[in-house]
C-alpha cells in the first residue's frame, strides 16, 4: 500500500510541477521534459490527463527556423480555475479575482468600516459581485487567499496585533470570509504573499531565494527548494525580527536590537533627520555613509539566515527597492570584500520594486500556491 501511495504522491507532485512550469510561459513537451526532470513519455502521460481535464491546452506553434519543425506548445487554460484575493491594508482593503494564469480580471477597492469584522463582510460582498460580474462557476473556484500586515497566524487564520492598525487585533480573517463565502480561505503577511507571488512569476529566478520587504518594517519571505519557509505553529519567518546587536534598542516585537530597528527606512531617516525620504537620501552627499550602513546591517542579517539556510538570491522590495542601485552596488562590494572563511554560493541581489497591483495579485495567488503545493 505504501508503494501505492508514494505512486500516488509522485504523480500528483509532478503534475502540480508541469502547472508551475506552464503557469510562467508556454512550454513544449520537450521543454516540459528537461525543466521538470521528467522522462518525456511521463510528460505524455501526463499531459494528456491535463489536457483531458481543461486544465491546460495545446497553443500556437511557434515558428523555429532553426529545428525546421515547430514544437506544438503547451499553455494553462486561464478560465480553468480562479483564485479571490484580499489585500487587507491599514488605508483600504482591495478585493481581486485572478484567473488561473494569475492575471487579475475584475478589481475593487473597499473602504475600512468602523470595525475589521464589517471590513471583512463588506470585502465578502464585493468578492461575490465581483465573481457575478465575471459569471465564474462556483466550482471553478479554488478559494480565497488573504494578505494582511503581521503578526499574524496562518494555521488558525488570525490577524494577531499589527502595529498601527487599530481595531485589527486578534481578528480571525479567515473564519468570517470563510462565513460569508462559503469558500476555502488562507490567509498569509504580505511579505510571504509577495515572496510566493514572484516565485510563481518566475521572477525569482531561483528555487531558494530571500524576499525582503524593506519599508516602514523589515518583511521578509524565504522560499527554500521551492516551497516556502515556515516558523512553525502557524508564524511566519520575520528575518527582520531576529536580532543583529543583543544590547540594542528596544523592539516593538519585545525583542532587541532586531534587524528592523537598524535597516527600516524610519530607522535609516531617523539618522538623517534631515531628509524626508530614502530617495531624497538617496539624492543627497549623506548618501555613501547612509548606503554603507544600510548595506552592513542589511547583509548581517543576511548572513545570519545564509548560516542556517541555503539562498543564493535576494529579492530587495519595498521603498528602499524603488532607489536601489547604489545600495546593491555597495552591498556587492561588501560581500566580496569578505573572508572566505565559510565558502558559500555568490548571493545575486536584485531589485524588486513593488508595482501597482502586485499586493492584490500577490493575495489572490496565494490560493494558487497552496493548489500548488509550494505555500
Ligand atoms: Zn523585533
């Protein structure tokens, strides 16, 4: 019995690894065969299944002068299945539903009401319209996938107690949707969402990459042989929680001398009072000293993860990310600069500005990644 289920687990395991694949971009089946591992008659097999089902659908050709034959390619059907997405944040909350190529079809913004809980029934009512509007099959819906500042537990679906955000403390998010939908709800902090969301993109570039959410706090998402990290007992990983100075100032997670106290922007402003902003900063004859600070506290942090787990990409988000090429430069130089006294993999730092729509494409995929496997 065992062998069959291992069998059973094997193939579901690939099957969610061809959708990964052909989620990012159509693919052949010969393509298919060398990014999974998979020998091409698996591939076959398992196409034809996909295919049978609506799941996914043979595209164009593509024209290919140099093999002489076009491969047929393979591609997702967007209107298959269809995620919600809730994007919980301290001015609004923004409700989306994205096809299952992870575009975002029909969006609406929601007001905060007087309490979390009639935001939440206001966020439901809008979210069912929305799926009117777009007459989606409720069978094709996979659920409804929440991002929200943290703390936060995403076992118990529970919003715990943000800083600035009265009114949202102890919230259980999940429940209510899940009350007022009739639908499957997950609920994840914004860095995990935005982690997952860039590594179904594929923009990672990387199975094993860290996200680092640098704004008014230090978020963070580490995504480790493509699955994403977690705390256990329902707490996210907050790399920027852990400490970098054990006698440092006090922080507002209880702790001391964590990495937010240092690389925050309001922290990195709070030693140049005289600016108003990290780009304005980043504009002034302050810049070098405050570059290379923020790249030393930045990297100790990094340093401190890379000693326990294994990443050879950083995806710098934020507002820091929207000024960042002399920051990368800097933090380039420094890493090189180190001793090799613990040889490790060359880190790739690369910026990843967020743009409009990527918190509520980032919410709505998180439905995505747990049909996928890698949440
Ligand atoms: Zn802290």
């Amino acid at each position: 019995m065992t062998h069959v289920r291992n069998a059973s687990y094997n193939k579901a395991f690939n099957r969610r690894e061809i959708l990964k694949n052909l989620r990012r971009e159509p693919l052949s089946r010969a393509e298919l065969s060398r990014k999974t591992g998979l020998t091409r008659a698996a591939i076959s097999i398992l196409t034809d299944e996909l295919l049978a089902e609506g799941v996914i659908r043979e595209s164009e050709l593509r024209a290919d002068p140099a093999v002489g034959r076009a491969p047929v390619l393979l591609t997702v059907v967007p209107e298959r299945y269809y995620g919600v997405g809730v994007s919980v944040e301290r001015e609004r909350v923004e409700i989306g539903v994205s096809d299952f190529s992870g575009a975002i079809v029909k969006r609406r913004a929601c007001k905060l009401k007087s309490t979390a809980e009639q935001t939440l029934i206001a966020a439901a009512k809008v979210a069912q319209a929305l799926l009117h509007a777009l007459s989606v099959p409720a069978d094709r819906v996979l659920g409804v996938g929440v991002s929200a500042p943290g703390p936060l537990n995403d076992h118990t679906g529970v919003i715990l107690s943000p800083p600035s955000f009265p009114g949202w403390q102890n919230v259980p998010v999940c429940d209510i949707l899940r009350r007022e939908t009739g639908l499957r709800t997950m609920l994840d902090n914004d860095a995990n969402a935005m982690a997952l969301y860039r590594y179904l993109q594929g923009a990672s570039g990387s199975e094993n990459f860290l996200f680092l959410l640098v704004d008014s706090g230090v978020g963070s998402g580490i995504v480790v042989g493509g699955r994403l990290l977690r705390a256990g007992e329902g707490f996210t990983t907050e790399l920027g929680h852990t400490s970098i100075h054990y006698r440092g100032p006090r922080c507002a997670c209880g702790g001391r001398g964590c990495l937010e106290c240092y690389a925050s922007i309001p922290a990195i402003l709070a030693r140049h009072p005289q600016f108003e902003s990290w780009q304005a900063l980043m504009r002034s004859d302050a810049c070098d000293t405050a570059v290379r600070q923020e790249a030393e506290y930045l990297l100790t942090g990094v340093r401190n993860l890379r000693r326990i787990v294994s990443v050879d990409t950083l995806l710098l988000s934020g507002g820091i990310a929207e000024s960042a090429d002399r920051l990368i430069a800097e933090m380039e130089r420094q890493l090189r600069s180190e001793s090799a006294q613990y040889p490790s993999e060359p880190l790739r730092i690369v910026a990843s500005p967020l743009l409009a729509g990527d918190r509520i494409s980032a919410a709505a995929n998180l439905v995505f990644s747990d049909f996928l496997g890698i949440a």
